[in-house]
C-alpha cells in the first residue's frame, strides 16, 4: 500500500513538472502532438474507479506505458502494459499486453496480447492472442490466436487460431485453424482446419479439412476433407474426400470420393467413388458407385454395383445387382439376377432336352454379349425331379448361319413332392453351337462339362439325386463331375 501511495505522489509531481514544462516550452508540446496525435505520452497512471485516479478524467487523453487500475479503469491509449482488477477499457489503441480479472476493451486496434476471466473486445483489428474464459470479440481483422472458454467473434478476417468450448465466428474469410466444442462459422473462403463437437459452416469456398460431429458445410467449391457424423455438403463442386454418417452432398461437379452411412449424392459429373450403405446418385459418373441398395446415375463409365437395384440411362462398364435397369448397354456387362435393357438388348427363349434337365424352359434377358438365363425343368429318366436354376451366357456370331454360345448355369434340384429334400447342386458350362433357320428362330446342340455337389438330409440314406449325364469321370458320394450335352430349339 505504501508503495502505491509513493508512485500516486511520485506521478502527480511528473504531470507537474510535465505542465510547467510545457508552459515554458510550446514548441516542444506542438511537435509532441504532431507526434502523437491528440494524445500525450506518459510513462505511468494509477487509478482505483475511473475517475478516481492520478489523472482523474484527464487519463482518457494519455497513452501510458504502464497502466493500472485497481478495480476500473479508462485510459486514452496504451503502448506497454495494463492491468484492471475488474475492468480495462482503452479508447485508442493498445500495443503490449492488456489483462484484467473480468474485461479488457479496446475501442481501436491491438498489436498485443489481451487476457480477461471473461472477456476481450478489440474494436477495430488486432495482430496478437486473446485469452478469456468467455469470449474475445475482435471487430475488424485478426492476425493471431484467440482462446476462450465459450465464444470467439472475429468481425472481419482472420489469420490464425481460433480455440473455444462453443462457438468461433470470423465474418470474413479465414486462414488458419478453428477448434470449437459447438460449431465454427465463416462468412466467406476457409484455407486451413475446422473442428467441432457439432457444425463447421464455410460461406463460401474451402481449402483444407473440415471435421464435424454433425454437420460440415461449404456454400462454395471444397478442395480437401469433409467429415462429419451427419452430413458433408458442398454447394457446389469439390475435389477431395467426404465422409459422413448419414450423407455426402456435392451440388455441382465432383473429383474425388464420396462416402455416407445412407447416401452420396453429386449434382452434376463424378470423377472418382461413390460408396454409401443405402443410395447413390449423380449426373455422371467415371469411376465406381457401390451402394448397399439402390445407385442412379445418367451415364455410368466403370463398376456399378448396387445390393437390391441399378438405374443407368448409359452404361458403360461392368454391372453388378440384383435387378438393373439400362436404357442402353454402349460397351459393357451388366452381371444381375433382374437383367433389362430398354433400349437393343437381348431376349430368348429355349426349349431344350438334355442330361441334366430331360426337358425344360429357359429364358435369357439382358445384352447379347451378356445375358442372364432362368431355367426351370424336370428330370425323369431315373428320379422324378424338378429343376430350377439360372446362370449367364454370351451369343457371338461365327458366320451368317452359326453363333457361338458359351453359357455357364448352375441348378437346383427337388424331389415332386417337396419333401426330404436332398439339396443337389449342378453346375454346368455348356458350349452351345446354333444353327439360324431364320431372324427369330434357331437349332443349337450344345455339349457340356458338369460338377455336382450334394448335401443329403438327415432323412434321406442317398448321397445324391440319380441325374443320368452321358459319361461320368469322377463319381464320389457327394460330388461327381462328367461330360452331358443338350439339344434346344430358341426363339429371339
């Protein structure tokens, strides 16, 4: 206390001294001004509730070097250091370190270091760190590092970091990292990294990485990462990688990777993969769409498979699915259970009696070059049996009058009464050889090579059903393989 008491004294005979001083020398007080512009330079001020002070109301035209106001204070400028108990508030500018047990205030810029147990405001720019344990509000541009407890808001641009337990807001565009528990938001372009606990929000276009608990979203063009727990969205195009547990969302056109627990969505063209547990969809795709259900595009240039449905306008590629449906195949395979093309594909029956099936009824759908075939029939040379099966083909023209058709089919066969079954496999590859009567209709004699698994029942004492092939090679109890042949009449 006593200390306090001498540098009170000591300060009021310096603005003496600085007053008589001034009387004698004017020149010297103008070029001071000129200086300093409407403000005077002193090294030191104490003050206990402005304007309870050395300099009373006067302090708010001095720029001190050292500032200290025990509960509040208001100083013209600060070019040092200052420390309030409660409150610091500066109506000019601040170059050094400002701290205060609750809020520092600065009405101008600060080229410095500011901390508070609850708050800091930089009125115009700031180039330095913010410390608080609630928030820092800068209202024009940031160079440096602001760290709260709740809230960072920065006016206009930033370079930096941002680190709060809520929120970080920058008006402007930002350079730098955002670490926020809530969410970080920026009102124009990102270069650099946003983290949070639930939203990261860019206005307009970012480069960098973004990671989310919820959602992350750019308003323009993403060059980098997206990751969120939700929803990765880009209004517009991106090159990169998004990852989200629900969907992945680009507007416009897409380089890169798209991955969702539901759906990966890309406005326009798409180069690169789309995976998704439930649904994709895009304009264009040049790459690979693999979804658990469904995938859609208008024109398809790679691998396509979908779990349950594949809807392409043009495919071209390989097709894999449970049902797809292709207006057109230009050049590639659609290998699907469900098989339709709308627009030049392939379709036959077959009337056919062979080894394996003493008589039965195919259907083949899908393109010529690769088609799906469904088999039903019925064997009865020794078991009475009913056969069902599928498989896929290929029908290639040797001259006018000759195809070539290599199919591979795979059946199942049961007894006329459904029970006691004896689960009996037959895989065959067939080498069929057709003979064209006319545009629709054709002769094919096709032999065959054979593999036959069976699993017996626990009521049944037979290894296998008895399928009479024309020769046998190898005949186990559960497995045989031999050589068949099959003789069909087919109509286009």
């Amino acid at each position: 206390m006593i200390s306090m008491i001498m540098l009170f004294i000591l300060c009021n005979s310096v603005i003496k001294a600085q007053e008589t001083q001034e009387e004698k020398v004017p020149q010297a007080q103008a070029k001071n001004e000129q200086e300093t512009g409407e403000l005077k330079n002193f090294p030191a001020q104490i003050s206990f509730y402005y304007p309870f002070g050395v300099f009373g109301r006067q302090s708010e035209n001095y720029s001190y070097n050292f500032s200290i106001n025990m509960l509040y204070g208001k100083v013209g400028a600060v070019d040092g250091f200052e420390v309030s108990g409660i409150y610091g508030r500066v109506l000019g500018d601040v170059r050094g370190i400002q701290v205060a047990g609750w809020a520092n205030r600065v009405d101008k810029g600060v080229n410095g270091i500011q901390v508070a147990g609850i708050g800091n405001i930089a009125g115009n720019g700031m180039k330095g760190i913010q410390v608080s344990g609630l928030a820092n509000v800068v209202g024009d541009e940031m160079d440096g590092i602001q760290v709260s407890g709740l809230v960072n808001v920065v006016g206009d641009g930033m370079n930096g970091i941002q680190v709060s337990s809520l929120v970080n807001v920058v008006g402007d565009g930002m350079k730098g990292i955002q670490v926020s528990g809530l969410s970080n938001v920026i009102g124009d372009e990102m270069d650099g990294i946003q983290v949070s606990g639930l939203v990261n929000v860019v206005g307009d276009g970012m480069k960098g990485v973004g990671v989310s608990g919820l959602a992350s979203v750019v308003g323009d063009d993403l060059k980098g990462i997206q990751v969120s727990g939700f929803a990765s969205i880009a209004g517009e195009g991106m090159k990169g990688i998004q990852v989200s547990g629900f969907a992945s969302v680009v507007d416009e056109d897409t380089k890169g990777i798209q991955v969702s627990g539901f759906a990966s969505v890309a406005g326009e063209k798409m180069k690169g993969i789309q995976i998704s547990g439930i649904a994709n969809a895009a304009e264009n795709i040049n790459g690979a769409q693999i979804a658990g259900i469904y995938n859609r595009t208008e024109e398809m240039s790679g691998l396509n498979i979908g779990g349950i449905y594949n809807r392409v306008n043009a495919l071209n590629g390989l097709q894999i699915g449970l049902v797809s449906i292709n207006d057109t195949i230009e050049n590639g395979i659609s290998m699907s259970f469900v098989n339709i093309v709308k627009n030049g594909g392939y379709k036959e029956w077959e009337l056919s009696v062979s080894d394996y099936a003493n008589v039965a009824i195919s259907f083949k759908m899908g393109k010529q070059n690769f088609y799906t075939i469904y088999t039903a029939g019925f064997a009865f040379i020794e078991d009475n049996l009913w056969m069902f099966g599928g498989g896929f083909g290929h029908r290639t023209p040797i001259n006018g009058k000759f195809d070539f058709q290599p199919e591979l089919i795979s059946c199942n066969y049961f007894p006329t009464d459904f029970k006691n079954i004896n689960h009996t496999f037959v895989t065959r590859l067939k080498l069929g050889f057709v003979y064209n009567l006319n545009e629709k209709f054709g002769l094919s004699l096709a032999p065959s090579l054979y593999v036959m698994n069976s699993q017996k029942c626990k009521n049944n004492e037979s290894e296998h059903y008895k399928i009479t092939p024309f020769g046998s090679f190898f005949n186990k109890k559960h497995t045989a393989m031999g050589v068949g042949a099959t003789i069909a009449i087919s109509m286009k």
